[in-house]
C-alpha cells in the first residue's frame, strides 16, 4: 500500500502534467495490476487511446450492466479495432429477469442505489479485488461533485490507488484530443448526450445544464456509486 505522503508528493509532481505520463508511471509502478476502467464516455476513449500507446495491450475493462444504449455497444466494437488494448466485460451474475423476480420490476426506477450496487459496484469490487492501481476517466470539470478529484487516491473500500490522470483536464481538451487522433465515440454525444450511462437512466441535457445533469435527472442521485461511496 501506498503511503499518504507519498500520494501527496507525487499528486503535486503530477498537477498539470501529461495523462500519458501519469499512466506510464502507474504500469511501470503495478504492472499488469494497473487497469483502466470505462463506460466508453469522452474521457474514457481518450485514455483507452493513451494507454494503447503507453503499454500496448494493456488491460482495460467495461461494467456491462445489460442496460447499455445500442451505441454503447456499437462503438465496443469499433475500440476493439481501433486500439491495441485487451477490453474485458465485467458484469454481474444477476440477469435482468432474476433482478426482476428477487427485487421487483425496474429496479432502477425503484431503487436505483440497489440496482447500481448489483449491476455496476459488487462486478468492480470483485474485478479489482487483485488488482493494484485502477484507473478513471473522472475529471473535475464534469460536474460539482468532482470538482476537487485528485489525480491519485487511495481507494480504502476497493484497496487499490485510483488514477485519474485526466482530472486536471477540460471537455475542450479532451474533444480536441478525440478529433486530432480521429478516434471513434458515441454517437449519442452529437445528439446531446455528453455522459452515457444505462438508458434507462440517462437523458440528453438542455443548454446550460451541467455535463452530468442528464444522468438521473428525475432524482437527486448523482453518482452510481462506485466514484463515491
Ligand atoms: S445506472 Fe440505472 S439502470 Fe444502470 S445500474 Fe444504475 S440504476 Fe441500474
């Protein structure tokens, strides 16, 4: 485990400098035991793209809750050509129908917390239970609640140091970052929807809005639980 000073040192070495070198960092440092996690929102392919290039074939991982939006799924695909990564879907061993039977019909409008903690936080724990370093696409301009995001923490639930090597970045940047390296994303974002998550759960945001305004926008949920627990 890593030390808090050491956290500390490093976050002030890292402050403002390139997410390819904070990735190279936390592989040389972990190894295989560093993976990056994603929901194939913006930031998550620009990380895919750099650590492709950092460590070719490298881990990256998808909590595949069964509810993703049929672009979701599409642009998978169209990752797995483009990036030299190795892409791994995680998901629960609760289909949709046992979900149903044990805890009743849309779960997600019922009890959304219950469905996230089944569908997306026990598949990650269990995934990262052997793993070191977890990487994130979390960036501090995405929303109010992760406006002071450092770019590593110390995961007490999870025991591994999380790695947000694009916190320091902006939606500018990282769209410039997408268009330069002509990589592909979802097309749900040219048509309003800057954060993707299940489509039960997410809706396209009004002008003005913020970037996560569209996520569970009927309650006053924010995070689905495995950024904040
Ligand atoms: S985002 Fe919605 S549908 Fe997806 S796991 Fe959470 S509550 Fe369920």
């Amino acid at each position: 485990m890593i030390s808090g000073s050491e956290i500390e040192k490093l976050n002030n070495s890292f402050e403002g400098t390139s997410p390819a070198r904070i990735m190279k960092w936390a592989t040389d440092t972990y190894g295989e035991d560093a993976v990056l996690s994603t929901g194939f929102g913006a930031s998550g392919i620009v990380l895919m793209h750099q650590l492709s290039l950092v460590k070719p074939g490298a881990t990256a991982f998808y909590l595949d809750t069964d509810l993703l939006f049929g672009e979701t799924y599409d642009l998978i695909d169209r990752i797995r050509e483009r990036m030299d990564i190795r892409l791994l879907r995680v998901r629960t061993n609760v289909s949709l129908e046992e979900q149903a039977r044990e805890h009743g019909e849309k779960l997600w409008e019922s009890r959304p917390d219950l469905c996230c903690h089944i569908r997306k936080v026990l598949p990650l724990q269990n995934f990262l239970k052997d793993k070191k370093a977890w990487f994130t696409g979390i960036r501090r301009d995405q929303s109010p609640t992760r406006k002071n995001t450092p770019v590593l923490q110390w995961d007490e639930n999870l025991e591994v140091i999380k790695v947000s090597p694009l916190a320091t970045w902006t939606e500018d940047e990282v769209w410039s970052y997408i268009r330069i390296n002509e990589l592909p994303y979802n097309e749900l974002h040219d048509k309003g929807y800057p954060s993707i998550g299940c489509w039960p759960c997410t809706r396209a945001v009004k002008e003005g809005e913020d970037l996560r305004a569209g996520r569970w926008s009927d309650i006053s949920k924010t995070e689905c639980g495995i950024h904040s627990r």
